[in-house]
C-alpha cells in the first residue's frame, strides 16, 4: 500500500505581529545586525515593500526597553531561557533578524510580540508561542510568507486575538487547523480545532494488532491543531487501516486511545482535568520508507534517445505536474547498460522532495549495484564531513516512464552552482588587475561528445581530461581557461615539489574527500572520472563535491583484492596511477591532518555508515523486489561489478555484503593511520 499523506499541501501557522513604537536612531542605514533598512525619515524602519505608503513593519531600535533582538538559535534559546524575557511585567517584542535553523522546538510560556524580518524562513522545527486567559491580543510582524505557509511558529493562545501583518494572509481554514487562537485579525475562528483545554498530545504508540506490542519507529509531529503519526514500511496493511492507537501528554497520562483509520483524516479530541475539551486534526505518513513515486510523460510518448540532446515533457510527484525537458546522462550508464540514467531540467525551479529550489536534477539508475543504495550511503556519509562544504542529496524513489515502471532510481540534485548548492562568489580583481574567478572542474571525460581541448578541458602532467563545468569557456584559450589552468598547473607543481601547495588548496576539504572515497574504496572518482574540484573566487581550492559511487564499497573488478591499501594511490588497476594524492600521501603535513581528523570522525563515520545501510535497505524493502523483477539480474555478473553474484545471489546478501566492507575497511583504515598494521 502507497500511503499518501493527508491534507499534505495544508500550511501550518504563522508570526504575528506589530510591534511597539520604534525609537528613531540618531544615524543609520542598516540594523543592529546588518540587515538593510530603507529611511526616508528619521524613523528607524526596514521597509521591503518599496512604496511611499506607511512602512509594513516598524523595528524598535536596539536598546530600546522590552526589545530583544536575535540572529541566532543559541541567542534566542538564550533570550526564552532567561528571566527578565519569561518574567517580566512588561510584554516584549522579540525581533528575529536572520533566518536560522531551530536545532530544536523551542516553547515561549508568555505573551510577547513577534517582528520577523528575513524574507524567507528555512527552520525545521519550530517555535511555539503559549498564552493563558490573561493575554488578549498578540502582534506579529513579518515579511516571510513561508513562515505563515510552512507553520514555523505556532501560536497556542485560546482566548487570545491574533494580529497579523503581512503581505498576504492564510485563510480561516489554515488558520483554523494550525493556530489555536479565538480570532486572528478580527476574524473568530470556526472553533473546528484547537479549543481551551490542556490536553496537549506529546506521544503516540502504534500497536500490532496480531501480539499487543508497540511498534518501533512511530513518532508524532505536532503542528499546531493538526498531529501527524509517522510510521515505517513494517507496519502491517492492517494496522494502518484498523490502528491501535495511543496518545499521551507532557506528563504521560494517558489523553487518548482507540481504533482509527490511518489512510483517511481523523479528528480527535482530548479533556483535561478540568473538563475543557481539545481538538486535533489527525494525519499520517509512511515517513520516507515509503519512497516517492515519481512518473515522467514525454510528449506524445517520445523516447529518450539522446544524451545530449532534451526533449519535453512532465514530471509528477505525488500528482503535482511539472512540465520539464529530459534527456540521457552518464557514461557507461548510458553507453553500456540497459537501465538508463537521466537528466531532467524543470521548465521553472521548484523545490522538489525537500531539497531547495532548483531547475536542474539527475535520476541515478545504479544498474550496476545490486543494493540499489551505494550512492545514498556513500552521500550520507560525506554530508558528514564539515569540510565538505556541499554534498549532493540521493533520494530513492520508484521511477515510471510514459506508464511503465522502470525500476529504483536515485533521485539527486545536480552539482552546479545555485541554490542550495556551490557557491562560487563573485569574480575578483588582483592586484595584477586581472580577473579571479571562481570555478567547477570535472576530471573524467565523456565517450559520445566531441570535446575541444583548451576550451572544454585541458591536461596536466599527473591528471588528464580536467572539463571546465562552470564558467562556460565558448571558444578555445579564453582568459577564464589560462586563468584556471594557470590555476591548476601551479599547484601541481607546489604539491609535486612539496612548496607551497598549502597556498593553493583547501587541506582540510581534501582530507574530508579522501576519507570518504578511501572509506567506500571508490576507485571511479579517484583522480579518473566524476572527480569534483572547485573553488569560490580568492578562495583556495577544495576538492569535492564526492560523485558515483555504484562501484565502490568493494563492487569493481579492479580493486586490490583484499582491500588492504589505498585506491586512490596503491590500486593494482592500471588507470590509478601518479596523480596528486600520491605526493600529498609522503608529506607529513598532510598526513598528520588526515590522521587527526580520522580519529576525530571515525566512530561516528562508522555509526553513520551502517546506520545508512539499515535506512536504506529498509526503504528499498518492497521496492527492491519490483526493481528486480524488471531488471532480473541477481546472480548475474554485470558491468564491471565485482561482487560474486552466484555467492551474493540475494538482496539480503548484497546489503550484508555491504555492511561487512564498511566495518572491514573502518577497521583496515583505522590500523594503517594508527601505526597498528
């Protein structure tokens, strides 16, 4: 059963908002903590709404009695926290002034006004506003409408009139189901959720029907008047359909039991101890063990041919269209192997399964890897590692093409320069007066494109078919290419004569890098191809973001045979050879580093990985088995994967076989950087 989340597209509730009167600075141009302020008078005003009317919210200045401001989480857990903000007589006014992620949700216990003024809010969890008999109107203020969308702040205050301003307002229905108040700008409330009463859900507990006993995994997420259950993929049909069901409240009592049917929307309603009632709208999800379905149309059912050339067509996402282009990408993927990968460009940015709003995406086929999860282990573990500054996110998803279903794919974000993903500054001038200029290099090469040397790629003594990704070389030699390649050319030679290399490239990002490949044994991007290296204008070179790792983790046919050395400068296979790695590994400057930051990472790197593992292998639980129906090659040896497939000839011996290379080669790595082997 595909369970769909209900009421998915409904948004939670919002800030709230003016303030107290500011007090006007005696000189100014931007706040207290950099953000711009717009002032055609005295008054101290951040005004985004670009018109000669009245500014849309007045900002107290800093210092001003009553007035907190913070541009951090630790600064407003700090504020919540402390006494002259929760006992004072005085109601504040709490300005926000970046948005930054909660690492946690926060509860305000008192009446205080909210100024927000980031235009958009990235927070995952949330903060919530509680008010008793005694508050009668709160204010909120701010210009982020996903903060009224995405149900950041949460205001619970029953008896209370909400006052909001803002460029746009949800509606009574959204208001109703995320925001416990008993008016909101003058409007009652259609008292259909929330209610006067204390029973606040906290837990929930999911029982099997067949033995009584609460499953693991089953969580509740609050927002506002609606409680979502979460629950994974072994929950029974039947228990989904007929759940036993449990909540409890902030002491533990028991505030709700019974039978309800998790595939449509509940309602339930909890009484407290003095006999005040209530009301939740109830939703479910199969967290994400339960992958995406993502089906992709082509006009008029054309088919994907090319790699380089797009054709159009839709994405639809849960029954969301986005009309799109889509060709091939890859190398082998595309050239050797029946199940093909994919590169889709939206024909508008959108931010798809969470990720941050983009045109740009690939559909990964991971033919070769009979676990279908290298690439989301291997990925996983590199977000891991801080200097890495960007890691690609891989998404499992069941892919159907013009109506059929052609397998598990991972669904990631391309790497490129953007949102949410590198950030390549802005060109630079040297003193020299020449331009610096950020860049994205590829090292590897493509077998269907007719490239131009010294315009799309360019050599060095140790490392061929360096690409230039970004910025666009149009015509051969360009200033942008002598610059990278000059670039380039001189930090080989620092690295192979041992001076200065340190000027040139990002130690601490190489270190991370080389773990993570090290770790994986992932020979594909070992200085060969999909090797990522870019760098941010007058910045120094890093080495990322990680890519391809279907052969890794011990799956290609030239790996050491006992993954007893390093594959990035001691691999048998004969493409592996001098390459940069091999001079930085005799230095001890980099070899003390990468020695200290194994020992810092390696317990939790190990955690991760086999964390990964069993997330993933269960996600893929069902999926895997479809997957495999359409591509029946378990115990068939393909492409240059190494595995034994008459050996490994199950899903669960694949994923096994994958668990024990990850604590194998910890424990190899471990010894060797430790002296101990």
């Amino acid at each position: 059963m595909k369970l769909k989340q209900v009421l998915a597209g409904l948004l939670c509730l919002l800030m709230i908002g003016s303030c107290a009167p500011s007090q006007p600075p005696e000189e100014s141009t931007s706040s207290a903590h950099g953000n711009p302020v717009e002032t055609e008078s005295d008054d101290t005003v951040y005004d985004k709404s670009h018109t000669e009317s009245e500014p849309l919210i007045q900002v107290p200045a800093e210092g001003t009695p009553g007035v907190y401001f913070a541009d951090s989480f630790a600064e407003l857990r700090e504020i919540l926290a402390s006494e002259t903000f929760s006992a004072g007589t005085d109601r504040p006014v709490l300005c926000i002034t970046e948005s930054f992620p909660l690492e946690e949700p926060l509860v305000m216990d008192r009446d205080a006004d909210i100024v927000y003024l980031p235009d958009t809010c990235t927070w995952e969890n949330t903060l919530t506003i509680r008010c008793g008999e005694e508050t009668g109107i709160l204010h909120v203020s701010t210009y982020a409408a996903s903060l009224l969308e995405n149900g950041c702040l949460f205001v619970d205050a029953p008896y209370a009139s909400l006052e909001v301003v803002c460029e746009s307002l949800p509606d009574g229905d959204v208001m109703d189901m995320y925001s416990n108040v008993a008016a909101c700008n003058g409007q009652d409330m259609a008292s259909g959720y929330g209610g006067t009463g204390e029973g606040r859900l906290v837990s929930v507990a999911l029982s099997d029907s067949a033995v009584g006993r609460p499953y693991d995994g089953v969580s509740l997420y609050i927002r506002g008047n609606t409680a979502e259950v979460r629950f994974p993929l072994i929950v029974k049909e039947k228990d989904v359909t007929a759940a036993k069901l449990t909540f409890s409240g902030e002491d533990g009592a028991v505030l709700y039991t019974g039978t309800l049917d998790l595939t449509k929307a509940n309602t339930i309603t909890t009484t407290d101890q003095n006999g005040k009632e209530r009301t939740y709208l109830l939703t479910s999800e199969r967290l994400s063990y339960d992958l995406p379905v993502m089906e992709i149309h082509t006009d008029n059912g054309e088919a994907i041919t090319e790699k380089n050339t797009y054709i159009h067509g839709t994405l639809t996402i849960d029954g969301t269209p986005y009309p799109m282009q889509i060709r091939g990408r890859g190398n082998a993927s595309w050239t050797q192997f029946p199940k093909k990968a994919y590169r889709i460009k939206l024909d508008d940015g959108a931010p798809l399964l969470g990720l941050p709003q983009n045109r740009d995406w690939v559909l990964v086929s991971n033919y070769t890897d009979k676990t279908l999860i290298r690439n989301c282990v291997a990925h996983t573990l590199a977000a891991s590692m801080s200097a890495l500054d960007y890691t690609s996110t891989h998404i499992p998803v069941n892919l159907y093409l013009n109506g059929s279903y052609i397998g598990v794919y991972t669904f990631a974000d391309k790497i490129e320069e953007g949102n949410g993903r590198l950030d390549l500054g802005e060109t630079a001038i040297q003193k020299t007066g020449k331009a610096d200029i950020g860049f994205l290099l590829e090292i590897g090469w493509d077998f269907d494109k007719e490239n131009v040397y010294n315009r799309d790629y360019f050599d060095t003594d140790l490392v061929y078919r360096i690409f230039i990704k970004e910025p666009e070389i149009p015509q051969p030699n360009t200033p942008e290419l002598q610059f990278i390649k000059k670039y380039i050319l001189e930090m080989e030679n620092a690295i192979v004569t041992n001076n200065g290399w340190e000027n040139y490239i990002d130690i601490d990002s190489w270190v991370d890098w080389l773990i993570i490949n090290e770790l994986t044994f992932n020979m594909e991007s070992s200085f060969y191809r999909s090797c990522y290296l870019w760098r941010s204008a007058g910045d120094k070179l890093k080495l990322g973001p990680v890519w391809d790792f279907d052969m890794a983790f011990g799956n290609h046919y030239g790996d050491l045979p006992g993954y007893d050395g390093w594959c990035t400068t001691e691999s048998t296979y004969t493409y592996i050879s001098e390459n940069w790695m091999n001079y930085l590994m005799q230095y001890d400057t980099f070899t003390d580093r990468l020695k200290e930051r194994w020992n810092e990472v390696k317990e939790e790197l190990l955690q991760v990985g086999l964390g990964a593992v069993d997330t993933y292998s269960a996600m893929l639980d069902g999926s895997q088995q479809q997957n495999f129906l359409v591509w029946n090659i378990m115990g068939v040896t393909v492409g240059a994967a190494s595995v034994n497939p008459t050996v490994y000839n199950t899903y669960d011996k694949q994923v096994q076989y994958l668990r024990d290379f990850i604590n194998t080669r910890w424990q190899y790595m471990d010894n060797r950087l430790n002296g101990e082997g």
